[in-house]
C-alpha cells in the first residue's frame, strides 16, 4: 500500500464520476436516423409488471390432458403469433415442459387506453384456426378473399403431425429443409382431390392460422397419400417455426388460464417513485451518518457508495448496447435500497479497525494496512453468505430456461416452474450489490483511502476517528 | 472504556425474552389466524377502480352470481394515485378463467355505469402453483441453512466449526419467528413479501453472526485455548459492537425511510416488506450478538468438557 501515489485518489474519484455520468446519460450515436445505443442510459431501464402494469398469465392445457412437448412448442407457437397479432412485441415467454405450462408476460401498452386485458388474455387463449387454402389472394387488410376465402381444402383438426424433415438435393448435394405434413384419411382425400387440380395449372396452396397467411406453396404434384413436404427456401429454424405454427393449428384442446394477474399502469407508477424517493433520502442519511461516525474514512465511503448505487444500475440497464437489461421491479429496487444500507459494512468494519489499531497506538500507514487486512476474513465470509442466497433465491425463481434455474433444477424438481419475477429480481440486485461491495467497499475505498493520507493535512490521527498527536 | 460486556452472563435473559415473543407469535397466530395470501393458497381478487359512491353488496351479488360461488368485498383508497377502489376476493380455491372475469367485468360496467368501474388489478393462482410456490420458498430457505452450516463448519474449523454453524442456523431460525411474529401482530398476509423478507434476513443475520465468529476466532488465535469460553466471547462481541450498531444503524435506517414513505404514499404492498424487513434486521443483530455466540459457548463448553474428561 505504501507505492499508492497520491493521485491514486483524484483518479479513482474521476473514474467513479465518469462512470455515473455514462450510467445516467448513456451513449448513442445516430446515423442517418437509426439510434445505435453505445452505452444505455436510465431510460432504457425495462419496468417490471408491478411497475409499468401489465398481465402475468401462466396458460395450461386443460385437466387431464397431457401435452406432448411438440404440442407444447405449437402452442407457444401459437401464443407468440397472437401477441404480435394483438400488437404486443415486448412480451415475455417461457414454457415449462414438466408442468405443462406457459408462462405468459406483457406490459401495459403504451398508448392504448382502451386495452382490455382480460379480452386479449381470452383471445390467446383460444384455439387456432389453420386452414388451408385454395390460390393466394387477399384483401388489402391480409385476410383471405375472392377464391382463397371460398376454398378451404383441409382445416387443422385433419392434420395428423407436422414436423421438420430434410431432403437431399440430388443435383447439388446440399440439405434442402422443409415441414413433413401427414394428414388423416378425410384430410388426405380432399387434399388428393385438391392437389391433382391445382398440379396441372400449377396452382397455389396457402397455409391460414386464423386470419393470418404462415405460408404459401405451389403444387408440384398431385399428392394422394396425405403425405406432403412443403419445401422453399427454409432453414432449420424457419421450418421448425411453420411446424410449430401447422400444429398449433392442430392442437386438439384449448388453451385455459392457470394464472392470471392484471395491474394496472397507475398503481406500480406511484410506487416506484416512491420507492427512488426512498432510495434517495436512504442514500443521503447513509452518507451523512457514515461522515458523522468516522470522519474521512466516512467520506471516502460515501464516494464509494456512489459507485456502488450506479454500479447497481448499471448492472440493471445492462450499461453495454448489447446486453440485454434486467426488468426491475419494486422489490428490486429495495434490494437495491437494501444494499446502500449494507454496502457500506465493509466500509464500517475497516473503518472500525483502523480506529482500534491507532487507539492502540500503531502509526496511521500501518493502521490503515492492518485495518485493512483484519477486516478481510470477516468481509469476505459475511458477503460470501449472501451471495449464497442470493444465487438460491434466483434458481428458485427465475426463468426455466436460465442457467441457475436448470443448475437448481434437481432441488426444486417436486415444483412447478415459478416465475416470482419479483423474488428474481430482488434476488439480482441482492448478488449484484455484494459484489459491487468487493468492488467499491473494498478495493476502491482503500485505494483511495491510502492515496489520501498520503497529504500531510490529511495526517492527523483525529481524522481517523484516532486520538490527536499532542 | 474498556469495559467488556457481560453479554454470556446474562443469557437467560436473552433466552426468556426470545422464547416469550415467539410463544407470542405462535398464541396470536392460534388466536386471531394467519392470513394466508392467495399466492400461497389459490383464489382470485379482482380489484377495480370507481368514481362516486358505490354500492358494495350489489357488487357481491352480481359477481358471486356469474362465479357461482361466494366473494367478500371490500372497499379501499389507493394512496399512491388516489383512486378507489373496490375488491372482489373469491376464496374458493377453483380459481376464475379469464372468460369469467372478463363477463363480470362486463355485466358489472353495464349495471353500475355511474360508477365508472375499470379494471385495476386482478390475480388469480391456481391453489397447486400456490402451493408449489410455497413449497420451493421452503425448500430454498432449508437449502441455504444447510449451506450455510457446511459453510461455516469449513470455514471455522478452528472454533469448532459445526458446532458454531449449527448454532448460527438457530439463530436464523430464532430471526424468522420474529419475522412470522411481525406478520402476524401487524396482521399483513403471509405472501412473497413474507419470503422474500425471510430470505433477506437470513442472509444479513448470517454475515453478522459470521462478523462475530471471525472475531471470536481470531481472538482464539490471539489467546490461545487457555481462555475462557466466556470471556472470550464476551470480548469478543464486545469488540464488535462499534460495528454491529453502526451496519445496523445504517441498514435499518434505509429501510425506515423506505417504511416512511410507502407509509406516506399508501403503496402497502411495500410497507408490509420494509417494515417486517425492520423487525427482521433487528433480530438478526440481536440474535447474531446474544444467541449464536452463546448459545456456542453452552454446546462447544460442554463438548470441550466431554473431551477434556476422556482424556483424563
């Protein structure tokens, strides 16, 4: 510690600054029109459900029925298909396979203040309708008219299986992806009658979900068997995407509502800032209260603090472009509050050393040095704990497909899949805070503090919470 | 000023009052019931908005009659944008589909159109997801004790490790009585609040039990085993206390101005998380400073004792 320069100091402070200042405003670059976002600011903070309001509705099948894990993928299919419809894009979706249910998300959306949320939650959760459909004609809004309206050759209820296959190219060797249909013998009959027509002019079939074209193709041959390969320019990706949506289409049952939870936009508005407010007067009394009690150690542990708050939010927006944020909710944010209270602990039991080394007469250089390596055990240790729950509570409740969630997955296994979106992100901000602490408690308030005393103004033992040298 | 506590000394005391408030939690709980949330045990609670006065008992009636099933009403004023309210709650554990709640919203705008009825908020759990919920907040709260106790047991070999987390995790368990009691006098419902508080002290408790043990082993290494259990201890937490009172002061003074303000802007929701979490950072430093550590005295004293006569 004694080859810490004295602008060690000004350094860490500007670095701090620098850093709040990039959290708070961001970096963006616009050309021609697009915003790239460098650096994200606190705008671009996604809310939480308890926050901007919104529906968390988890979709299950019916009683009794057990769904096939393709079936569950079709009914995803069809739930994303319908939320776009209904002009939702920021929603959230998971699918538990084992409990066969589908955890649905969205927020309020903006600007529609005649949003029924209880009429789109019904709306997802009915059955698709897929048809599919003589030529390819349409009206100016999408849906089907002229002929394609009138000619349905196959409903969905006739389609046995969709799935992806793949065929060799004889002439080019490469893989040509595609969706394997197999209809039943009703639906292999019209589609045989359908086919052998629309071969010879080299007609269209177009492939309906409600009112919304998945696909179109055109008929190369008269199909007899209920066996067809719709083929075109697919990847692995797009044709699974058309067989999710073909057996959704086919999904014997409807959707029905396990879960349901409506807030409205005004109620988590009012709480949020109430709760920065909060936040704010915690942080002032903090400082104050720390300056108070241990004089420059305690400034030095307010800067830090102010590292360790923008830390948080930092780690909340996701700070880079490209990492996607972390929706925050309200008891996030307490975690968050939290954290300010106990962030400055390190700082407490350091500074609490140092006053014992100088009462017990050491010299500041080594008071600080010993203070230091003393509280180190008990920092570690005590932080260490909380990162244990805080990695518990986020396996238990965070999204299945997430990587705590499946590494917990053998000690939850008896339960179904919980999303407490609101536990997750306490739990987030909780691990985040601990480890800012090691960050900011500990390396950048002894880096500074040891810069500091190097100012002989700053040599007096008083300002250390010691006894004046006489 | 260098007075040493007596902190072991008095441990009967600590033991008395810590076993009167939670046989306090336990009578009360028997007394007046927990008031279990429907996250935890499956129903539905429509919540609406109004304008005006409204008729409460027609409300029930035209809901429960489209449910089937009966539903408590109550009125309420949300503080935080100054609507109010009403709340529909079915408690039967069947739960409503989304067809159901959107005809009562709809026959309910229709027959009371002066009242200008919006949907709020509503919830509806599933009384198995309820209960799967609640089962995973255990299983997550028995598998960070266990953890904690090999944590410890490694770490703190030195002063009998296993000993020393074992009493640490009755310590936690002593600190989540006191939070239930909270819940339970204050009579807010047993939810994810409740867990979610749980689970914050049970982390805070630990690192301020564990601040003491890295004392106590320290002073071990310092004294050597000739001193007496007692009196290091006492020292020990002796010299703690500047710390303990100033995370304390600190950590609960964030979570009082957050108290103070969901208090003021009437969000509840908040007030029944910051202010058990209160009462549970208290018993954390409490039990931290007055159970654990004596509680290690009385266990690791007796099989110090037992070793110590084998020997002989």
């Amino acid at each position: 510690m004694r080859r810490i320069n004295k602008n060690v100091f000004f350094i860490v402070v500007v670095l701090i600054a620098v850093f709040a200042l990039l959290t708070f405003m961001g970096v963006s670059t616009t050309y021609a029109d697009i915003e790239t976002k460098i650096i994200k600011s606190v705008d671009d903070i996604r809310w939480g459900i308890d926050i901007s309001g919104g529906v968390d509705v988890t979709f299950s099948p019916p009683e009794g029925v057990e769904a096939s894990s393709e079936q569950m993928d079709a009914a995803k299919a069809a739930l994303e298909m319908r939320l776009v419809n209904l002009g939702i894009t920021d929603y959230e979706l998971y699918v538990d396979k084992a409990d066969y249910d589908i955890i649905v998300r969205f927020p309020w959306q903006a600007g529609e203040e005649e949003f029924d949320p209880e009429a789109a939650v019904e709306e997802l959760g009915e059955m698709a309708e897929l048809t599919f459909r003589e030529g390819y004609e349409m009206d100016d809004l999408g849906q089907p008219s002229g002929v394609t309206a009138e000619n349905v050759i196959v409903t969905g209820d006739h389609v046995v299986s969709a799935t992806v296959s793949y065929m060799i190219d004889e002439l080019t060797n490469e893989i040509q992806y595609g969706v394997s249909l197999e209809l039943d013998s009703e639906g292999a009959q019209s589609f045989a009658e359908a086919t052998s027509r629309l071969a010879e002019s080299s007609g269209v079939i177009s492939t309906w979900m409600d009112y919304d074209c998945i696909s179109y193709a055109t008929v190369s041959e008269a199909i007899s068997d209920g066996k067809a390969f719709i083929s075109g320019d697919f990847t692995y990706d797009s044709a699974k995407e058309l067989a999710d949506k073909i057996s959704a289409g086919a999904l014997p049952y409807k959707l029905v509502t396990s879960n349901f939870r409506v807030i409205s936009a005004t109620m988590g508005v009012g709480a949020r800032n109430a709760m920065l407010i909060a936040g704010l007067i915690a942080f002032i009394v903090v400082c104050l209260y720390m300056i108070a009690m241990y004089r420059l150690p305690g400034v030095i542990a307010s800067i830090a603090l102010v590292g360790q708050v923008v830390g948080s939010i930092a780690c909340i927006t996701g700070f880079f472009g490209n990492i996607p944020s972390f929706t925050l909710t309200i008891p996030g944010i307490a975690g968050i509050v939290l954290s300010i209270g106990m962030g400055v602990d390190a700082n407490v039991l350091t500074s609490e050393r140092i006053k014992e080394e100088l009462r017990s007469g050491k010299t500041i250089n080594s008071a600080l040095e010993l203070g230091y390596k003393r509280a180190w055990t008990s920092i570690f240790d005590g932080n260490l704990t909380i990162v244990f729950v805080a990695i518990i509570l986020m396996g238990a409740f965070g999204p299945p497909d997430s990587l705590l969630a499946k590494a917990m997955s053998w000690l939850y296994f008896a339960f179904p899949a919980t999303i407490e979106g609101m536990i997750y992100s306490f739990g987030y901000t909780l691990l985040v805070g601990v480890i800012l602490n090691f960050v900011f408690g500990v390396l950048a308030s002894r880096l500074m503090l040891a810069s500091i005393s190097k100012f002989k103004a700053m040599r007096n033992p008083k300002l250390y919470g010691g006894v004046s040298v006489e | 000023m260098n007075k040493v506590y007596d902190i072991v000394g008095r441990k009967k005391y600590f033991y008395c009052f810590s076993a009167a408030i939670i046989a306090l939690a336990l009578i009360l709980s028997f007394v007046l019931g927990m008031n279990v949330d429907i996250e935890f045990k499956g129903g539905t609670i429509i919540t609406y908005s109004y304008e005006g006065a409204i008729d409460e008992d027609r409300v029930a009636d035209i809901a429960s009659e489209l449910a089937g099933q009966s539903c408590r009403t109550s009125l309420g004023e949300s503080l935080a944008d100054g609507m109010k309210t009403v709340s529909i709650t079915f408690p039967s554990s069947t739960g409503l589909s989304s067809e159901v709640q959107s005809s009562i919203t709809d026959s309910l705008s229709q027959q009371l159109p002066d009242s200008k009825l919006a949907l709020y908020s509503s919830q509806d759990v599933d009384p198995t997801t309820g209960r799967g919920f609640l089962g995973k907040c255990l299983v997550a709260v028995a598998f960070s004790a266990v953890v904690m106790i090999v944590y410890i047991g490694f770490r703190f070999k030195r002063i009998g490790g296993w000993v020393a987390g074992c009493c640490s995790v009755i310590a936690l368990i002593h600190d989540m009585c006191f939070v239930y009691a909270c819940f339970v006098i204050c009579r807010f419902d047993i939810n994810a609040n409740f867990m979610a508080v749980l689970l914050t002290v049970l982390g805070y408790s630990i690192n301020a039990t564990i601040i003491i043990y890295d004392r106590i082993r320290e002073n071990r290494r310092l004294y050597g085993s000739e001193k007496p259990l007692d009196e290091l201890v006492n020292m020990s937490i002796t010299q703690c206390v500047g710390r303990s009172v100033n995370t304390t002061v600190t950590t609960v003074t964030a979570m009082v101005c957050v108290c103070i303000v969901a208090l003021v802007a009437g969000v509840e929701s908040i007030l029944s998380f910051a202010f058990p979490l209160v009462i549970g950072l208290l018993a954390g430093v409490y039990s931290s400073n007055c159970i654990a550590p004596t509680l290690w005295t009385v266990l690791q004293g007796a099989i110090d004792k037992k070793g110590g006569s084998k020997k002989k």
